[in-house]
C-alpha cells in the first residue's frame, strides 16, 4: 500500500483481499511520511520497488489477454530487424523460453530471457525498430501480441499506458549509453559504463542534469522528443532531485545490481563528488546508504 502514499494522485489502483489468515500492521500517513523524511535511502528504496512492481503488474496484465499468438523459434531466427516498423509486441514464455540477442549491427548489446517483454517501443512511439532480436537458445518460445490488440489494451486500461511509456523511455536511454561505447570502442562492462556516465557528465559534478541527458540521447537518435526525456528524468530521478544521480545510472544497469566484475575483483569509481575515486567493494554495489536488497 506504500504506492498510493508515494503517489502525488494517493488513490489505491488495485484491491488487497486476505486470502488467507494473516497478520498485518498498519502505518498511517503522517507515520509513514515522517518515517520517509528522515531517511532518504529508504525512500528512493521504496520508489525503486514501488515503480518495478507497478510496470511488473502492467505486464501480467497482458500476459492474461485472450489474444496472444504462441511462437516456437529454433537458434539463429529473427524475430525482427533493426529499421522494420513495428506490429507486434512479445513475450518470453516464462517457463521454456530460452533467449534472444538483442543486437545494432552485428554487436550483441543486450539479451532478453524467460518473462520479459519487448518490442512495445515501436508500438507506442511509431517509431522503427531500434534493434535486431534473434533466438540464441536451440529452441525459444514467444508470445505476440498484435499492434491493433496492444492498441486497444491500453485504451481499456489507460493507466498502464504511462508505465509501459516509462519503461520504453528507461530502454532509450540505456541504449543511447551502450550505442556510446560502441562509437568508442568500448565494450558494456561496468568500467565502460562509468566511462560512458563520465563523458555526458560536462560540468563533472557527479550528476547528469536535463541538458546533459538530452544530448547523450540526441546523440542516438535526434528525433527523441523532448517530452519523453523529461519524463525519463521525472521517472528515474528516484532522489527527485532533478538530476540523474550516480546512483540512478547505476540502478538502471543490472550489472552493477549484480556485482559484475569482468574478472577484475575491484575498480575505481571515480565519479564521486569532488573528483575523489571511491573503491567499490564485492557487495558493496549500490554504496553504504543506497544498498538494494
């Protein structure tokens, strides 16, 4: 129930309804309020979890429509091509699905695996293809659901429309990185990664503000609207600060979630305020204060 309170709109989206006996405290406003004001790591915790179950309910949302088209691919299949338009979204089947490379040009930048979704980008900002997705495992199993039926998902359920709007923005933006450290010849460790936030970091205070990020996604694609990089910076600013903090760039890359080293058992993280270089320990992922658990 914490969503409503963190929400400027405070209304309840769905209903809770014990299923079975249980225990259950409850915090009223101005506890829960005075609580999130006196430790920020625990509200941009909360904000962290609160925006991935919403998008996650969005999704299951979907998956439930009568209208999906199964699909099984054998290694090496397109499912579509960098530049094609867009008339369908997928599914990963959550149980035998397999994955699929995600690839611009012949560089795999991402992959996709058992429960994830893909390919709403095109649909709701008509716009091409960004990339190339192919079946990696001997088998994949898919689930399409056409342009015209994701169309009229969203006109039944309006408010799915911003999540999904969200989480295709949150894609752009990490591309538009990734699409930078191929320009420079780097590859997607988390050094690059750093290299890539250094390099649109201009004023080098440790923060990328609205000016920064526009350039590093028009850089990309130049025809990104304005709009939507507003709304990415409102969307992944957790702190609310009007910045995008190191510790929001970091939030968005599973890597850094999970630790990835490439090998190396430590690395410098120099973007820390000041210009001071901060060892970032196994563990120690997200810092002292902004640990995700």
């Amino acid at each position: 129930g914490e969503g409503s309170l963190l929400e400027d709109q405070n209304s309840r989206f769905s209903t809770a309804r014990c299923a079975t006996p249980v225990d259950l405290i409850k915090i009223k406003r101005n506890d829960f309020n005075r609580y999130i004001q006196n430790s920020k790591s625990a509200k941009e915790t909360l904000m962290h979890r609160w925006k991935a179950r919403t998008l996650a309910d969005t999704k299951a949302m979907i998956r439930l429509q009568a209208n999906l088209k199964s699909m099984e691919l054998n290694k090496g299949d397109t499912v579509y091509r960098e530049g094609e338009i867009g008339k369908s979204m997928y599914f990963v089947d959550e149980n035998r699905g397999g994955h699929f490379d995600v690839k611009h040009g012949d560089v795999t930048v991402h992959r996709y695996e058992q429960g994830e979704s893909f390919g709403e980008s095109s649909l709701l900002f008509e716009k091409p293809r960004s990339s190339t997705v192919i079946c990696a495992s001997d088998k994949c199993y898919l689930h399409e659901m056409m342009g015209s039926d994701f169309t009229a998902f969203l006109e039944s359920y309006p408010d799915t429309k911003s999540d999904l709007l969200n989480m295709c923005r949150k894609r752009l933006f990490k591309k538009a990185v990734k699409r930078y450290a191929m320009q420079h010849n780097r590859g997607f460790s988390n050094k690059d990664l750093i290299q890539a936030f250094a390099h649109a970091d201009k004023d080098n205070n440790g923060d990328l503000d609205i000016d920064e990020v526009k350039k590093l996604m028009h850089a990309m694609d130049p025809t990104i609207h304005e709009k939507d990089i507003i709304e990415l910076m409102r969307y992944i600013d957790v702190d609310e600060d009007g910045k995008l903090s190191f510790n929001d760039f970091k939030r968005l890359f599973r890597s850094f979630e999970f630790g990835e080293r490439d090998g190396d058992p430590k690395y410098e993280d120099s973007l820390g305020k000041g210009g001071k270089g901060r060892e970032v320990k196994e563990g120690d992922v997200h810092g002292q204060e902004e640990k995700m658990n």
